[in-house]
C-alpha cells in the first residue's frame, strides 16, 4: 500500500445506489456523478445483484460503503469477511472503499455502529488493525464518524483529535457525516466549528449529507436568517476544503429516484455557488 497522505481525486456528487433505482438508472442514466453501494449487499455468491450493477457500473463510477469492518472491536479481525471484501473490489475496481470508525456489539446489538472509546489505549489498538485491513485490501480505506450518545461518557481525547490521530498514524482517509457530526456536537455540547477545525483538510475524501431535501434550499433561508444548521457545517467544510466528494442520502425513506437526482442538483448548484462567492 502506498503512503499518500492526500486524498483522491474528487469525483462530483452521488447517490445511494438502491435496488428499487436500478432499472431506471439503466433506462435513463440521470445526472449523478457516481454511487455509492453497500458492499455487504453484493457479498458471497450473489450474483443476481452483481449482474444489475454491471450496466451502471460500465456508466458510473462506484465507491464501496461498508457496515462490517468493526475496526475497533476486541474480536480478531474477521479474514473470512476481508477476503469476501477483497474478492468483491477485485471484481468491481471502485474509486474508494469506506466503512465506519467503531465496534459492532455482540450477537444482541449486531449491526449497530458503537462509538468508540476515545483513549490513547484505542489508538494503540485500533490504528494497527487499519493498517493490516488496508495491506491486506491493498488500498487506502476511508472510515466515517459515528454519532457520540449523551449518555456516553467524557472521552479522555476529543473525538476530532481522535479521528485525526487515527486518519494520521494509519494513513487511512475521512468520511464525514455531517449529520452524525451534528448529533455529537449537540449531545456533547460541543462546537461543531472547533470540531471542523481539528480535521485535517487533506485526509477528508468524502461527506455524507442526509436530508437533503431540507438542506437544498438553505442558502435562500440563510438569506433569511433562518438558515439550517447541516448546511451551516457543510458550508464551513467547503468554504474550509473546497469541493469534496458529496453523497446526498435519505435514512427515512425511498424516494423516486427522480427526486433524489433533483435534490442531488439542488445542492450541486447552492455548492458550486457557495464556492465561487
């Protein structure tokens, strides 16, 4: 694996890739940039799956997004799944891989996204564990944030300078969820801005931005003062970044896709012209 530092190349604005789009993707090829797919979906033996995504993967480029990774757990990493992971990438060639900066629970939480403990001790723990996944993928691999609890107890390091830490001494990339940065910010009374700040700028490969249907019309509600607090942190991030690879994501629902590539344009265009202000 080579030690870059910096981040990829950036590749516009994107989508969840969900199997309810497929066929219209295929029939219409709408405006989006690239998508993104969830590797556990197109894991094993499924080739169904893998047979749908090769017309939009001959069209789009493509970026892995995982849920299975579990960096920080106690466990031994998993090799079964890591080489399913590989095997996977070998056969699509995505532009990235990403998955989250956590630890899965035990059978009775599986699936969750745990937040980590923010301790010298979890560096120590966690940053040799994403330097043998990314020898053994052979590439770089990007790990989001996930949302701090209010319950949660006081880190002994903050969760920006962790992430940092982490990205730094593993050589490993960013993904930033801007809502679950939010979250955490408001459940730890933190100050988003100061949180930014402590990111380093070119370890931020991608962002994910829920809602984007409220988030779209922003800078007109700006204007107004009224303006949203995810397009404020994003906002910063750009005016901080420049472009950044951005997926428009909704949790709630599925919508259309003819819905999702308008919210998609939306916050294209408010992006492109908060940068050239």
């Amino acid at each position: 694996m080579n030690n870059t530092g910096s981040r990829l190349p950036y590749i516009g604005f994107g989508l969840r890739l969900r199997r309810e789009y497929i066929p219209a993707i295929v029939a219409e090829q709408p405006p989006v940039d690239w998508f993104e797919i969830i590797s556990e979906s197109y894991l094993g033996d499924n080739q169904e799956a893998l047979r749908q995504l090769e017309p939009i993967r001959a069209r789009y480029p493509i970026v892995m997004h995982g849920i299975s990774l579990a960096v920080g757990s106690p466990w031994p990493l998993d090799f079964d799944y890591l080489k399913r992971l590989k095997a996977l990438i070998d056969t699509i060639d995505p532009v990235w891989v990403s998955d989250h900066l956590c630890w899965s629970g035990a059978d009775d939480v599986q699936g969750r996204m745990l937040p980590l403990p923010y301790s010298a001790d979890t560096l120590d723990h966690v940053v040799p564990r994403i330097r043998e996944i990314q020898d053994f993928l052979g590439r770089q691999i990007l790990l989001e944030n996930v949302p701090m609890g209010r319950c949660s107890p006081t880190p002994e390091i903050a969760e920006a300078d962790f992430i940092s830490e982490v990205a730094e001494r593993s050589d490993s990339l960013i993904l930033l969820d801007v809502a679950n940065l939010h979250t955490t910010a408001m459940d730890q009374a933190l100050s988003p801005e100061d949180y930014l700040e402590q990111l380093p700028i070119d370890r931020i490969q991608q962002i994910h931005l829920a809602g984007a249907v409220v988030l779209c019309d922003s800078l007109e509600r700006a204007e107004q003062d009224d303006s949203d607090p995810l397009w404020e942190l994003y906002s910063g991030l750009l005016m901080r970044l420049g472009p950044v690879s951005t997926m428009i994501e909704r949790m709630d629902s599925i919508p259309p896709l003819s819905g999702m590539v308008a919210e998609l344009e939306k916050a294209r265009c408010a992006a492109n012209t908060l940068l050239l202000r």
